[in-house]
C-alpha cells in the first residue's frame, strides 16, 4: 500500500469515526461555512492557517475566491447544487502553495459546512504513481527501440534516448559506462551534454577501475560516494553526480552518470535502477548481439579462408549438418546442409571411405574423438587431390550429448608433404647412392660428438654411427692424417666453418681419401650447437691427381732435360715456355725466355715463311715440319728442323703452339760441305772439258794471228782485214773470260738462303761449262728453248751443278757405249715443261739406260758402276739432296732410248 492510500484511509477512517470537535479544540481538516449563495462565512479547522487568507472580517469572499484558479472552475452555481458528491478544492494557501484538500457540503442551519481534509499527500503520491508510471512508459520505449532498432543504428539511438533523459530530468550532463570485457575497466559507451554544459566524458573514455569499489545496489549521491570512494573525483571533478547502478548475472555492468545533477524528489531509486536498466539491459544485449555478429562474421570469413567449417551428427536420423560455409568449401553448394551421413560420405574418396565412416561410428558408440585426413572424390582427384582433415568430438554428457567437428582443408600441406616427401626420398636416395656421406656432429663441452650419418656411410665405409663414435672416429683416421683432423675440429670451431682432406680407414681396412666440408651452427648467443658437413670420397681424384703430378713431374725432366729444343709459344711467335737447351741456344736463362719473340731471330724472309706455316695448321692437320735457319747471337748461321703442333680453343681458333726442334746446322754443314766438294769434283772432272773449252778460243785466235803475220809479211794487210781478225780474236778472248767466270761463280759455296731465281739461268751455265767440250768429244746436245719464264726457289748454282752431274753422266754413259760401238752417235736432249705448281727439266740421252735392278739404288751415296778411281758414287746422292732441299723432287726411269732424269722443282 502507497503512502497515498494510507493517508487516504486515514482520511476516510477519520471523517466516518472522529466526532465533531469542541469549538475550542480545532477540528482536523478545513471547516468553512457557507451561506446559500457561497459566501465564506466562518473558516475553521487545523488546516485554517495555512491558507492566505487569514481573517474574513466582513468580507465574506465567495467560495471560489479562495480557491486557485483551475479549482474555482471546478465548482459552479451555488452550494445545493455541490451536495452529494465528493469536492476537490485547491486552496491559496501561504507563500504561493497550494492547499488540496478534498470533503463534501452537507447542510448546516440556514446555511452549508463544507467539510474538507487535506489531500495534498493523496495527490503527491497519485503524482509520484504517474510519474513513475511515465517513467516507466519511458522505459519501455526506450528498451523496446533499442532492442528493435538496426544494429548499426543502436549507438544514435541510444544516445537519443540519453539526450531524452537529459532534457527530461535537465542532467547537464549524462553518460553511460560499460565494463569493457576487454581490459575490464570501465569505459564511456555513449554521453550527452546540454549546449550549456561542460563536457565531463568522452565517448570511448577508459574510466579505469575505479567505478568498482561503488556500491552497486542502489543509486548513489556523488556526495555520499565520494567519501567512501575518493577516486570518483576523477570521473567527475568538483561537479555534483549521480551514479546509478545496472546489474545482471555477473555483477554490475553499467553505469548511468549523471553529472552536475543530484536527484530529483519526485524520481525514486526505483525508478532511477529501472531507467538505467531499461537503457543498459537492451543495449548490453544489443552489444552482445553485435559481438556475436562479428564473432559469426569473423568465424565465416575464417572458415572461407581456412576452407573449413563445422560439422554436427544428428544420431536420431542418422544425418550430418554442414555449416553453409562447408558445403560451398566442399562445392557441394546446391546440396542441403542437412543430409543422410551416408550421402555426405559419398563426397570422401572411396580409399579414405570406410576408414572414415568407422571412425565416426566410434565416434559416436566410444566416445573416441575423430582425428582423419581424408580425400574428396573429385574426377581430377588424383592429379590434384583435395585433402581434408576431419576432426570431431563429443560435446555434453547423457541425453544432451551432440557430436560436432570440423572439416579442414588441408590440401595444400598435404600435397606439399606429399611433394617434400618425394624429394626427400630423391635426396635421400641421391645421397645414399653418391659418394658422399652427410653427417651432424653435436658440439658437447668442446668437442664434436657424431650424432647423425646419412645412409650413404654403410655403402661408402661400411661403417655405422656406432662405429664412428667420437671415441673410436680419430683411430679410424690415417696415424699421418690424425694432426690434420684434430686441426680441422679446432678449426671448424673457431672460425665456424672449415674445408680438409685426409684418409679415413673402411671396414675392409682400405683407407679413403675424404674432402671434409663442415659448418658450425651456434644457438642465439653465438654458441655452438652442432657442426653439419659432408664428406666426398675424393680417392680415386686424389690418386689420379698425385699420378697426374707425378707424371707431370717425369714430363717436366724428361722436357728439361731433352737434348731436344722444347717450347710453347703464342701465333705472334712470343715464347711462353722454353726448356734449357732452347735457352743455351739462345744464350739466356730458361726463366728468361717467357716473353721473348722467335721472330727476332729469323730474317724477314724466313719469319714471314714460318708465319705463313704457322697459321696454315689447322684441327685436322695441327702438326707441321720444316728445317728453318736462324741467326743465333755470336753465331753464323743454324739450321733447325722444327716441328709444331697447334693448340686450339673450342672454336678452333690456334691458341698456342708447342715445338719441338733439333739443331740441324751441323747436318747442314756438313751437307753444303759436300755439295762443295761435289761441285769441286765435278770441276776436277770437267778440267779436260774445260781446257777443251778454252782451247778452242785460243786455237781460233792463233788461226788468227797466223794470218795476219802471213798478211802483213806479205804486205798485202788491209785496215778491213786487220780490223776484222783483231773482232775475232776479242770475241774469243771475251768467250774464254766468260767461262773463266763461270767456273770461279760455280766454284764459289751457295748462298745461306734461297732465293727465287729463273732455272734457265742454270741450264746456260751448265752449256757454257760442258757444250764445248760434248761437242768436242762428238756428243750432240739438243737444247729445246723454252718459250716462258719461270722461277724457282732455292740456289741457282746448285740446280747448275745438279745438271752438270746429269749431263756428264750421261756423257760417260754415251761415250761408253760407242766405244764399244762406234758407229753410235751419242746424243743428249734437254727440254723443260711446267703445270701450274711445278717446273720439270728433263735430261735424257740415248745411252744404255741403267740396269732396272739398280734404279733403286743409283742415289744412294758412293753408289757408282764406273772404275775406281774415276767414279765417286757422290753425284746423284749431292744431286738429290740439293734438289729435295730445294722442296722438289729428282727422279729417273729408263726411256726408249737411255736413260731419262727429271729434276722437279716447285714454282714460286
Ligand atoms: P758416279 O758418276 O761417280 O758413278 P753418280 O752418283 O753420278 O756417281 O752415278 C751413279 C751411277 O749411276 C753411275 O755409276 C752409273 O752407273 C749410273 N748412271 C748415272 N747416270 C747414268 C746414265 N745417264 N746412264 C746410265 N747409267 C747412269
């Protein structure tokens, strides 16, 4: 019952029980008298002083004057017509109030007593009742907008509803806190201030913790908080406040502040917790909505990410439901998300089928938490699977018991390991089939313990990580080698990675030669953890190397001390390598020959041969000989037979040349020694010949001189005659000094090079030599002319003398046999001829020709069918070397009629 009701009943109580009152004893409530027309005659009662006017005199007001405007209305006409009904007067009362009461008229003598109580608590509790009842209207309209209202809109709503209760209870300033579930202090979700206003909040303002210690029961004064709780100073300053209080299940939740602000009579606790939780339960709940959107929102998107979604087994129907982000993960969109288990199993590759189907029956029978990976049937499913991990379990106990699980795809990692594993098993293989071995070595207190060997180490070693222990792994190691494998330990841990080569004993007790690569890997702190390396069985290349350095070395003496000339040098003739018999020929050391230029030491004629040869080798034909003189320092002449071989880069290009000579000047001396001796006999022979030849001059100037003795004596010497024999006898002296000439050119030594000369000239030398004398000995020679002019290379004197040589051989052999017949008439011809590489001179006579048993060996030196002392054997050897010397070729066969040479000579 309202406090209102009890005053009511008071009231009522009072008028039906309390007898009327000695006039001297105020009666309670408000007496007045009236007379017919509603005059005030008399006012008594104990609520007589509080109305305004105090004394009537002889005024007698009416009724209505007394009364407040709005109630003046209220009564109209004269009392008769105001009996029987119950009568609300609002009296002036003092100091502007107003005095409700309420009562009846009942006739009075003449008059009326109009009979009223106070009922201003009546009213003020009705009012108070209607208040709260707008209150609370309030509060369901602002609770139901917020719960019905958009989410997005729920924060201008709200803070529409703060602004409302603002204007309606004129709070300057009002804000709601929430516990921010995230750092659990309290923090402004939304606040209001009047333009007038100072702003004590901010939207999003953390409050700290301090709204924890207030009492959360009921809504405080900022007065009364204040002293139990001095931190609220912070939240409101020196202004007044309000504090009211939301709870729910877990405690306090929110805060309504209100600031500058204290209260207000006629708003009870009640109504004020009401408000607030009318504001804060909607939007607690609208907020926790909201929370629950994004975590929903935020779960699918990760499920669309991950290609993952839940999965929950409805045991009654044996069905499965998928989460709408599962079934579009699995592409099964136009599939429900509530199908028969067996239909959902379909989707699973059949390998992984039953295997999955029983694990969710254990799932389900067991209790057995599902943990599978599986395969989607799919048509390219096996090119490019699809992998899911399955995974589930029971939820809840009893009849609430659900069985829910996700769906993962995996498929990338799974085809990755599916990959790495492949490549594992190829590396793995790889090392276990090559010869190296890959090894970890665990760093303990300062020193390396093995602690892993790939499986290449049985097949190369025949050992295994028990054998090659840290204890027994340095007695497997060469006794020589020991020194270096402690070196390479310390060395690997000082400098963190290290390179060595030494000899490791097998199980066979063959020792192998390993190439050791080791890295040392250390932890954050830069200290050692393990060493990883590997070791390459470089046996067979180390072995080879050492053959290959021995052999190098047996080469490098063999070369140094060859009596031969051993070098290398580049195509522009610059020496690379020269051995010490090519250095004493050039009078330096070996160690001076890099750098230095044959060329310098052949004339210009010669460098140019030797480049032209040089550069005519080729990868078909890289080698070439050739005799080449040279004009050594201090020395005359030398004569090398000098063989290249060409050195080429892949593209065929000549890199380098390596050449091998021999010193050939002694050869050669000896060879030119004997040309001249050749020649100098061929002279001696030719002496008769010779004074035949000079004779003949000598015979024709006597003649001369004879007659004109015999003329002159006579008298009988006419200038003409005088004159003309004195021409003969000059041509004959001039024909005498030529073939003195001749004979002191011939008899000179060749030149030292060759030179480029016209063969005829030899052929003229040659008659001016011997054609007297054949003619003189009845010998005829037919020379045919030649009609061109050619050259040749080489020495004319020598291609003279091997003619003279042909030519008097053939005489011995002519005038031999007509000395057996005389009536034979010896003959010698000689003519040339040419093709576009060689000049040929031919000399045939009409002799006996030579025994064909003896073709063979007529060039042979000292070969000779005449007597001794008449024939040297040296005649055709000389002949044939000159002429090979000269790059030709002399050659003989028996003709139709004798004997038929042929010197062939290359043209130039
Ligand atoms: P020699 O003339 O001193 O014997 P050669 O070397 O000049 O030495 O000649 C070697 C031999 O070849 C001669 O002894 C001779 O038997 C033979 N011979 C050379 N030329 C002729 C020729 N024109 N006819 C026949 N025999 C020849």
């Amino acid at each position: 019952m309202t406090s209102g009701d009890k005053l009511f009943g008071r009231l009522l109580g009072r008028t039906s029980a309390t007898p009327l009152a000695p006039p001297s004893v105020p009666m309670p409530g408000l007496h007045l008298q009236l007379d017919s027309q509603g005059h005030v005659l008399t006012i008594g009662g104990t609520l007589r002083p509080q109305l305004a006017t105090r004394a009537l005199g002889e005024s007698r007001p009416l009724l209505r004057e007394l009364l407040c405007a709005g109630s003046a209305l209220s009564i109209e006409g004269s009392p008769v017509d105001w009996q029987r009904q119950s009568l609300d007067l609002d009296f002036q009362a003092v100091a502007g109030q107003v005095l409700h009461t309420r009562g009846w008229i009942e006739p009075e003598g003449a008059g009326w007593c109009l009979r009223l109580q106070d009922i201003g608590d009546l009213l003020a509790g009705r009012q108070r009742a209607q208040h709260r009842e707008q209150n609370h209207q309030l509060a369901c309209q602002m609770s139901e907008q917020l719960r019905v209202c958009s989410l997005p809109r729920v924060p201008d709503v709200f803070n529409e509803h703060l602004r409302s209760l603002a204007q309606r209870w004129r709070i300057p300033c009002i804000a709601l806190a929430l516990l921010d579930e995230e750092d659990q202090g309290w923090r402004i979700y939304s606040h209001y201030a009047a333009h007038d206003a100072p702003d004590l909040w901010q939207t999003g303002q953390a409050l700290g913790t301090c709204l924890d210690s207030a009492n959360g029961n009921a809504p405080l004064s900022l007065a009364q908080a204040r002293s139990d709780n001095p931190r609220l100073q912070g939240i409101f300053g020196d202004a007044d406040g309000l504090l009211v209080p939301y709870r729910d299940s877990r405690g306090v939740a929110a805060w309504l502040l209100c600031g500058f602000f204290s209260g207000q009579s006629q708003t009870s606790e009640r109504d004020w917790l009401n408000l607030t939780a009318a504001l804060a339960a909607p939007l607690l709940s609208r907020l926790r909505e909201q929370r629950y959107h994004r975590q929903l929102e935020r779960m699918e998107a990760l499920q669309g990410l991950l290609g993952t979604g839940w999965w929950e087994l409805l045991p009654s129907t044996q069905e499965i439901q998928l989460a709408p982000q599962l079934l579009h993960n699995l592409g099964a969109d136009d599939t429900p998300s509530r199908q028969a288990l067996s239909q959902w199993l379909e989707l699973i590759h059949p390998a992984d089928r039953q295997e999955l189907g029983s694990r969710l029956h254990d799932l389900q029978t067991l209790g057995k938490p599902l943990l599978a990976s599986v395969r989607l049937q799919r048509s390219d499913a096996d090119h490019n699977p699809l992998w899911y991990r399955v995974q589930g379990q029971v939820l809840g106990v009893g009849d609430s018991r659900r069985w829910i699980g996700f769906m993962l795809d995996i498929s990338d990692i799974k085809n990755q390991q599916t990959q790495a594993a492949a490549a594992h098993a190829r590396l793995d293989n790889l090392i276990a089939s090559s010869p190296a071995v890959i090894y970890v070595q665990r760093y303990v207190n300062g020193a390396l313990h093995p602690a892993f060997f790939s499986d290449s180490l049985l097949p190369l070693l025949g050992w295994t990580l028990a054998d090659c222990n840290h204890d027994s792994l340095a007695s497997l190691i060469h006794p020589d080698d020991r020194d270096l494998y402690f070196e390479r330990t310390r060395q690997l841990l000082r400098e963190g990675a290290v390179r060595s080569r030494y000899r490791l004993r097998d199980k066979q007790g063959q020792y192998h030669w390993l190439l050791d690569e080791a890295k040392l890997l250390r932890d954050d702190l830069g200290l050692p953890l393990e060493a990883v390396g590997l070791w390459l069985d470089v046996t067979e290349a180390t072995l080879a190397a050492e053959q290959v350095k021995q052999s190098e070395e047996r080469y490098r003496i063999l070369v140094e001390d060859s009596p031969a000339m051993i070098c290398r040098y580049r195509p522009d003739l610059t020496l690379t390598f020269g051995n010490t018999p090519l250095a004493n020929h050039l009078e330096c050391l070996p160690a001076q020959l890099p750098g230095l230029n044959l060329g310098h030491w052949l004339s210009d004629e010669q460098r140019q041969a030797f480049v032209q040869r040089i550069g005519q080798l080729t990868v078909e034909f890289p080698v070439s000989t050739a005799e080449i003189s040279l004009e050594l320092p201090g020395r005359e002449h030398a004569w090398w037979v000098w063989s290249d071989r060409g050195v080429f880069d892949e593209q065929g290009r000549l890199v380098e040349i390596q050449a091998v000579g021999r010193d050939n000047t002694e050869v050669r001396r000896s060879q030119q020694q004997l040309t001249q001796s050749a020649k100098m006999a061929t002279l001696g022979e030719m002496a008769t010949g010779l004074a035949h030849e000079i004779n003949q001059p000598l015979n024709v100037m006597r003649m001369a001189i004879v007659n004109m003795l015999k003329r002159l004596s006579s008298g009988d010497a006419q200038a003409d005659y005088l004159t003309e024999k004195l021409q003969r006898i000059d041509a004959q002296v001039q024909r005498a000094t030529r073939v003195v000439d001749h004979m002191r050119v011939f008899g000179r030594r060749s030149e030292i090079e060759q030179h480029p000369f016209d063969p005829s000239q030899a052929v003229e030398g040659m008659l001016s030599l011997l054609g007297e004398g054949l003619r003189g000995k009845g010998v005829e020679l037919r020379i045919a002319p030649a009609d061109f002019t050619l050259q040749v290379k080489g020495y004319v004197d020598q291609l003279e003398q091997v003619l003279i040589n042909l030519v008097v051989n053939a005489r011995d052999a002519l005038l031999s046999k007509r000395h057996t017949d005389p009536a034979f008439r010896p003959c010698i011809a000689i003519h040339c001829e040419h093709d576009s590489r060689h000049l040929r001179i031919w000399v045939e006579d009409n002799g006996p020709g030579i025994d064909p048993r003896l073709l063979e060996r007529i060039f042979e030196p000292f070969f000779t069918t005449k007597p001794i002392g008449v024939g040297t054997g040296l005649g055709l050897s000389v002949s044939y070397g000159i002429v090979e010397n000269m790059g030709g070729r002399l050659s003989v066969a028996n003709g139709e009629h004798g004997a038929r040479f042929c010197v062939e000579l290359p043209l130039i």
